[in-house]
C-alpha cells in the first residue's frame, strides 16, 4: 500500500473501508487534509487519508451562532462566510502554511482541530476546544460515531470533543465538526506602550487583562523584533464607544509603565498579522512554540537569549514563540524550568528525524495517553511515527 494508491475519500464509508484495508495490510494511514502542517513531526512513510473530499458546509444558523461543516472544508472559506455575518471564529485560528514555507490557504477546519489552533484572540475568547460543539467521527476500528452537541451522552464515557482538539488525528479521522461561532466586534483598537523590559511587559499585560476594560489580545515584540524599542500590544473590540472608554481605562491601569499611545488601523492590523504569522521570526531557524505561565516567561528567554535566540510573547505572555539554531535540549531543559512544554513546529528534517516534535511527558501520562489511544485505534492504524510514538504497536 502507498500514497498514490488510496482514492480520496468523500463519504463516511469511504472512510471506514479505507480503514479497513490498512488493518488487513497491516499498513498505518496519515489522516491530512489540506497539509499546511504536514513538515511538524518526524518524515514519515504511511499512506495519506487525504480528507480534502469533505470540504462542504453543511449548515449555517447565524441566527444561533452555529456552523456544522466538512472537516476538509478550508478555513479561509469558513473565515470568510462568518465574516459575511459580521461574526468569527472567537479563537481565532491560522494557516501554519506560511509560517512553515508553504502556500497560504491550504488549512482546513478539521485540520485546525485537529492540531489545537488558536491565535492573539485565545487568551480572552478560549482555545479551539473551547468552540468544539460535536463532531463525526471514525475510529481506527472503522466504527462511525458522533460526538458532542447532537447527542445527550458520548456512549465511551470520554469529553470528545476535548480529545479531538490537539489529537494530531492519533484517535480518529474526523468527517464533520460543528463550531460555535460569535459576534464579531464592529471596531477595533490597540494601545501600545514602548520600551518596557519582559518582566515589566508581562505585569502590565496581566494588569490589562485583570482589568475591566475587557482587553481581547495582548502581546510583546522585544526591540530587536519591533524595530527599535520594545513594543507592548493590547487589542480591544466592539462598538466604538465602548472601544474608547476601554482604552481610557488601559491608560489609567497601565500608567506607572508609561505613555499608553494608540496606533493607526494600518498599523494595528500589521502588528496582529505579524503576530499570527509570525513574519518577524521568518526564515529557516528551528521554531518552538512553548508554553508556561506567563509569570515564567521572562526568565525562559533570559536562559535562551544568550545562545542566539529570537523571541515574542503571545497570550499576554503564555505563549512564547522563539527561534534557536541550537541544541534542542537546550529548549526543552528551559521550557521545563518555566513550568511548561515546548513544541518544535519548524525544523531541518535531519533535526525532526531525531527531536520529538511534542514535548516528553510524565510517565504516567504518557501512559494513560497510550490507553486512550488504544481504545480508539486497537491496531495503531493512526500511529505513523509522526510523534515517534512505535507504529502499529498492539
């Protein structure tokens, strides 16, 4: 069995008779759908599900702020028609494409899903999960199962849609997801305030947040990114005379930093791009997403910049996205030291042949995800070596 001998399959029971044949050849499958993704992870071998086929939307109730479609459907698409209604995607997902030297635009819903995406917006509006009503599935047992909103109890005793945000399509190939979707701010603004230091940027964001202006995103470019001096970023959304009270309150909660300054559409919109396609850390250098609390992130790039790393702070400082052409050990020991994990998103693939892309876990998690996984996919059909996890373990 290989790449170009599995047709794309459009139906459910497409899907399960793919299945099927690779639990008889003994073959694993990799679930895709558009692959903006597909260079994350160890190279790997197994044929491809190309889940690109269910690429329709299936329902549309603006009315109840719901959307049900094809987990091929494209995410540009999706983003598009909300938008149509004057709502969103509140976690505000991207296209790893660009970021990963692909086209811009291949991404899809259930691909997005899958991998637990979610931009500036999460640290107000929640994580992908979050927005996650139900979904179809089917397990590598090739039994077809629907999850979430559209049934009262999941018969496996599991929160689904839960395990299917950040599942990597290591459980089941998802056919059709159902999203909450929320009304999309009529106007937006962003206060900036320059030449605060990490530690000084990370307090005045967790001072914006914990205030009543209802900040919507808040991130930080050090000066070697921003071009020149520092830059601290808070976004506020809504009705415009909401947005200008909300800023008025920034100014007053942020004072003893500095001179809260507002900045022009143009350029607010560049600062909220760049940080969703992290253009200011474009190029070739290893990339790693890693996670802490925010209180930790200063001292996770004080221990990595004197090596060469290139940093910025997302989530109001929960999420660092950082640049080392160095020893991924390195990474990893630093991210440990700051009470979080670090995932390596971009990589030669001589480094993503040796370096795990997700971060090492405890041993009894580790352990208790293998059991999960066990009980969705007995025969490891979804187990291609990606995560160097050992394929087709029974």
């Amino acid at each position: 069995m290989n790449a170009s001998s599995l047709p794309k399959p459009s139906t459910s029971n497409d899907v399960i008779d793919a299945i099927a044949d690779a639990v008889r050849a003994d073959a694993p499958l990799e679930i895709r759908g558009g692959g903006s993704k597909a260079t994350i992870g160890a190279p790997r071998n197994a044929p491809i599900l190309d889940m690109s086929g269910f690429d329709t939307v299936i329902d549309y109730d603006p009315a109840e702020l719901v959307l049900t479609a094809g987990a091929g459907t494209p995410l540009s698409g999706i983003s598009a028609l909300v938008e149509s209604e004057n709502q969103m995607l509140a976690f505000e997902p991207f296209d790893h494409g660009p970021l990963l030297g692909q086209v811009a635009g291949a991404a899809t819903i259930g691909g997005v899903i899958a991998a637990g995406v979610a931009g500036s917006r999460r640290v107000s509006g929640g994580g992908a999960r979050d927005h996650l009503l139900g979904f179809e599935g089917i397990s590598g047992r090739g039994e077809r199962f629907v999850a979430g909103a559209k049934v009262v109890k999941n018969v496996t005793g599991y929160d689904l849609p839960k395990l299917a945000a950040g599942s990597w399509g290591r459980l089941f190939a998802m056919t059709q997801l159902t999203l909450k979707v929320l009304p999309r701010g009529r106007e937006s603004a962003t206060c900036i305030v320059e030449g605060l230091s990490p530690t000084q940027a990370v307090a005045a964001m967790a001072r914006a947040m914990g205030s009543q202006a209802d900040v919507s995103a808040a991130a930080y470019l050090p000066a070697a990114l921003a071009g020149g001096a520092s830059l601290t970023a808070l976004r506020v959304e809504g009705f415009g005379p909401s947005v200008a009270a909300r800023c008025t309150m920034i100014e007053v909660a942020l004072a003893e930093f500095g001179a809260v300054g507002r900045v022009d559409a143009a350029t607010a919109g560049k600062v909220w791009t760049d940080l969703r396609t992290l253009a200011p850390l474009a190029g070739t250098a290893p990339l790693w997403r890693i996670a802490t609390p925010p209180s930790t992130a200063p001292s996770l790039v004080a221990a990595l910049e004197p090596f060469g790393a290139q940093w910025l702070f997302d989530w109001a400082g929960g999420l660092t996205w950082l640049t080392l052409d160095g020893d991924p050990a390195r990474v990893r020991a630093a991210a440990a030291a700051a009470s979080g994990h670090a995932i390596l998103v971009r990589a030669p693939e001589a480094m993503r042949r040796i370096v795990p892309a997700l971060h090492p876990q405890a041993n009894g998690v580790a352990a208790l995800e293998a059991r999960v996984r066990r009980a969705f996919d007995p025969n490891g059909v979804f187990e291609t070596g990606r995560f160097h996890e050992v394929a087709n373990a029974n």
